[in-house]
C-alpha cells in the first residue's frame, strides 16, 4: 500500500467513526480533507490510466461526498449537503445512500416532488431492493405531500377529535389562490386572486424558527418569556446564517417603519421548489434590523390556537413564519390562523372575494373601539382598518360613551343593548355597521343571550340572537365566542336549521381541514354538553 493509500484509509476509518459517534462537525473536517486526498489521487492516477485503482478511488470519493452530505444534513446545512450529493450522484447516479439521503433533505425543504424523483430512482440501486420497505416508506409520504402540497387537501379530522393528542401531524406547506401586493391598510397585504369560500385554506407555512416553553407563576413567567424570546432570536439568526435563502426572505419583511416604500415581492420566491444559489453567506448579517423584523412579524402562538389545541394557560410558543408576515391585522379579518405543530394552518373565515385582501386578528377584536385602539397600539401601529375608521366616526357620540361606561360600571345588560340599538335606528347606522358595533359590544349581547332572566325581560326588544349573529359573522367571520352562542341557543331549542348555521360557523372556525362528519361530532358533543 501507497503512502497516500495508508493516508486515505487512515482519514477514511476515523471520519467514519466520528460520523458514527455524530461528531458531525468533526468528521465533516476529516471527509472534507478526504475529499482533497481523493481527487489529487485521481488526477495523478490519470496519468498512469489503472482503470481498477481509479475507479476505487472514484467509489472512495462517491462515499466521502456522500457521508459529508449526511453530516452536513445533521447539522441542517442543507444547501452544502445537496452539493455533496450531488458530487457523489455525479460518481454514481444510483448510489443507495446518497439518494436517501438526498431526498429527506429535499424533504426537510418541503420540495415534495424532486424528493420523490430522488426515492424513485434508489429503487434502481441494487441496495434499494434490499430496503423496499424503507423506500417505499418514503415513497407514500412524499406522494401524500406532494399531493396536500399541490391541492390543499388537508385532513386534520381525526388529529381534531382525538383531542389534538398524539405526535404532530406531518403537513406540507401549501400557497392557495393569494398574492401579495400594495395594502389600503399598510404597506404590503395578501390578497385573494379566487373566490375563497368560508373554511377554504388560504396557505399552510412552517416556521422559520420556532420557540416553546411552559411559563409558570407571575415572576418567573416573565424570566421565562425573556430567556424564550432570546432563544427564538438565537435560533432565527442560525437559519439566517445557515441559508441564504432564508436570509434574502427575512430581508424582505417589514420592520414596521416606511411601508408604503417597501418592494413588493413575487409569489415564486416563496415557492420552496425554487433552488437555492449557493449558500456561502458572505453579506453581513444585520442584527439590528432582524430584530426590528422579529418584533414586527413574531406571531405567539397564543390564546385560541392554544386553546384548540388543548395547552393550558402556561403555554407559550414564539415563531417566525414568512408568508403570514404579510398579512395585516384588521378588525373585521376574513381569515383564522392555526398552530399546527411548527405550522400556521391560514383559512377564510368568512366567504372572501377575489381581490379582497386577506386579513387575520393580531389581538382580540370582539372588543370596543377603545380598547382596540389600546391593544393596536401596543403591537407599534394605529390600526387603519375599514371597520376603525367607521367606528372612529360612530363614536364621536356621546351616547356610545354612556353605553360603554354603564356595562363597565355593571349596569344591565340588557338594557345597554336594548340602548344601542335603539342609538343604531336613530343614528342611521346600517348593513355592515351594526355588524361593527354588536362586534363591539358582543360580551354584552352573549350575556343576555345566555341569560333566560335577561332575555324574558329583554328579548322581546331586541333583535333575535341569530340576526346578531349573523350581522356579526359577516364582519368579523367565525368565532369560538359567537359559535358558543349558537350551540347553547341550539340545546335549548334542539332546533335543526339552527345546527346548519352552526356547521358553517364550525366550518369557518376549524376550516375545512376538518371534514363534515369530524365538524358534526364536535358541534354533538357541544350541544350534548360536553364542551367541544
Ligand atoms: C406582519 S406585518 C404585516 C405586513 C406589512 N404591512 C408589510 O408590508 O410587510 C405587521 C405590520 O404591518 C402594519 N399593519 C398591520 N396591520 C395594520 C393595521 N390594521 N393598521 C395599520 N398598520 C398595520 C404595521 O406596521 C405592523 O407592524
């Protein structure tokens, strides 16, 4: 044996450990000198034309690339490791392992489709014959997420009914009918390009990073949030240093300041199918303005999402997801977002127009004006959305006031909405402005509704539970709170048209990720009181 040839198989045994004791950085460091070993063999042994000795070599450097791409793929450096398979695909076409490996990188990128070509094709290795059923494995899952990718066709039906226990599911990411471009509201918004029913998802995205925890009492919940968010920036900046394309979609977001001059960006960059130009980041990150960008676009995965998915108070999440940094909030919003594992599901909430833009709730806006205005200044904007202008001008009134005041002060509600729509005739307030104001009030209206000493006093003059209802969902689109309403309405009366308008409120609340029969069961367990 050569010098070189010790030196090789010397290099060669030690990667080899490193990699099986996943020291990935380390064997990384010793395939990649491998690697150089390798290649000047080859082009001396050229000289001297041994076809046996060059094509060893030749497999030695298929194997080395290969081990190199799966370390790197470890440590998530996606775009040198697609290189390395590449280098070792360029050896050997078939080779089993690379193919592998390949694909579950393509995977991990959410590009569904050049995974499959990748499984596809390991069947032709002799080794995939060996491991049919890891292959084939593969193969389904690809095939089921290329398929949730490229229609929409979710199922979260069961997941929903097992009381979202179990490991999460694994979704695709998925772009509906919605481009972005220039917003009434604030700089750039994403709008429908198609009719979008009520429940029709609008996209499904997974996180650039993400960050959990459970927070625990007053003072250590503070601490906790605190050591959480700088984890979240910390794993933020390692994507952004990670991949280059991670880095230019980051750059694009807001950072809550001159909107109106920020380019407006074409949908194909978002598509994950769009290969990667290298990912050698050579451009200084700027930290400062990423962290502008994370306190603009973060979203939490907070109250209702929560909620559904059964956590507790404590439970805290923070991420960063791209597509849905483009979408404003608005007070009358037609879409819903849910958290779904590392994944915002984003669906309509109301029936949504083509070229209507696509808005969602950042705080609560079952709420009044003023506390809106309170809650929209926290988040750094004063909200500018259809439904504040109009109630900005409504408000001036002086009687609105009273009303507001009086239920803080605790008078009877009943007698507070019986007030404000008796103000609504006089002050001309009609169509999807009473929807405004009963959104606005709606604690109010759900208390009389709920209450049978309220409404025998009160419910002969005021409008029926489902006309507010109604008035308010064409505003504010589904909600936990007004699907309530009309579940408890519907034990007591067993009504059936009722349960319909129920199903569509549940439809626009859960989305059409769950299937009609999976929607009835929960709405029957509501109205058998078991809490849905
Ligand atoms: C997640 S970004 C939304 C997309 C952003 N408009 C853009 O051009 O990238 C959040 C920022 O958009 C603006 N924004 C969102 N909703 C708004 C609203 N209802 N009224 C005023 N500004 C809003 C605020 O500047 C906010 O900080």
């Amino acid at each position: 044996m050569s010098g070189a040839e010790e030196q090789m198989q010397q290099l060669r045994s030690k990667a080899t450990e490193l990699l099986l004791r996943e020291e990935w950085r380390d064997s990384i460091q010793l395939y990649s000198e491998l690697i150089d070993l390798c290649q000047s063999q080859i082009s001396n042994t050229h000289q001297h034309s041994d076809p046996d000795h060059l094509s060893k070599l030749h497999k030695s450097l298929c194997v080395a690339f290969s081990n190199r791409a799966e370390a790197r793929s470890k440590l998530q450096h996606f775009t040198q490791a697609l290189n390395d398979c590449d280098q070792a695909l360029q050896i050997e076409a078939t080779h089993f392992k690379t193919l592998i490996c390949k694909g579950k990188i393509l995977l991990c990128l959410n590009r569904y489709f050049n995974a499959l070509d990748c499984f596809k094709a390991a069947l032709f290795d002799p080794q995939g014959n060996g491991n049919l059923d890891i292959v084939n494995g593969y193969l389904e899952k690809c095939k089921k997420l290329e398929f949730q990718s490229r229609t929409g066709s979710f199922d979260l039906s069961d997941w929903v009914l097992n009381g979202f226990r179990g490991k999460p599911l694994e979704l695709a990411e998925y772009i509906g009918p919605v481009k972005v471009n220039r917003s009434e509201i604030s700089g750039r918004g994403l709008f429908a390009t198609k009719n979008i029913d009520t429940g029709t998802l609008v996209l499904v995205t997974k996180a650039i990073a993400i960050e959990r925890g459970i927070l625990g009492g007053q003072d250590s919940a503070e601490n906790a949030q605190l050591v959480m968010w700088k984890n979240f920036i910390d794993k933020v900046k390692e994507a952004v240093t990670r991949c280059q394309r991670t880095q230019l979609l980051i750059d694009m977001l807001s950072t809550g300041e001159n909107e109106a001059g920020l380019e407006v960006p074409d949908m194909s960059i978002f598509r994950p199918e769009i290969e990667e130009n290298g990912c050698s980041n050579d451009q200084k990150l700027d930290m400062d303005k990423i962290l502008s960008i994370l306190d603009v676009n973060s979203l939490v995965e907070e109250a209702v999402s929560a909620k559904v998915l059964g956590k507790n108070s404590d439970f805290y999440g923070v991420g960063l997801w791209i597509l849905v940094s483009f979408i404003n909030h608005s007070c009358n919003p037609n879409a819903r977002r849910l958290h779904v594992g590392d994944y915002v599901i984003v669906h309509a909430s109301r029936d949504v127009k083509a070229g209507e833009e696509i808005t969602f709730m950042y705080f609560d806006a079952l709420s009044p004006l003023e506390k809106r205005v309170e809650m929209s200044l926290s988040w750094g904007f004063n909200c500018r959305c259809s439904r504040c202008k109009f109630e900005e001008a409504v408000c001036s009134k002086q009687e609105l006031r009273e009303i507001e005041i009086g239920l803080e002060k605790g008078v009877d509600v009943g007698g507070a909405v019986y007030r404000l729509e008796e103000g609504m005739k006089r002050w001309a307030v009609r169509g999807k402005g009473k929807g405004y104001l009963r959104a606005s009030f709606w604690a109010a209206y759900a208390e009389v509704y709920g209450s049978d000493r309220s409404m025998k006093r009160w419910g002969r003059r005021i409008p029926a539970m489902e006309t507010v209802v109604d008035s308010v969902v064409e505003v504010m689109g589904s909600d936990e709170r007004l699907l309530k309403v009309v579940v408890e309405g519907l034990k007591k009366s067993g009504g059936v048209v009722e349960f319909e308008r129920a199903m569509k409120l549940g439809r626009g609340f859960y989305g059409k990720v769950i299937k009609k029969q999976a929607l009835r069961t929960l709405l029957e367990i509501g109205i058998n009181d078991k809490g849905y």
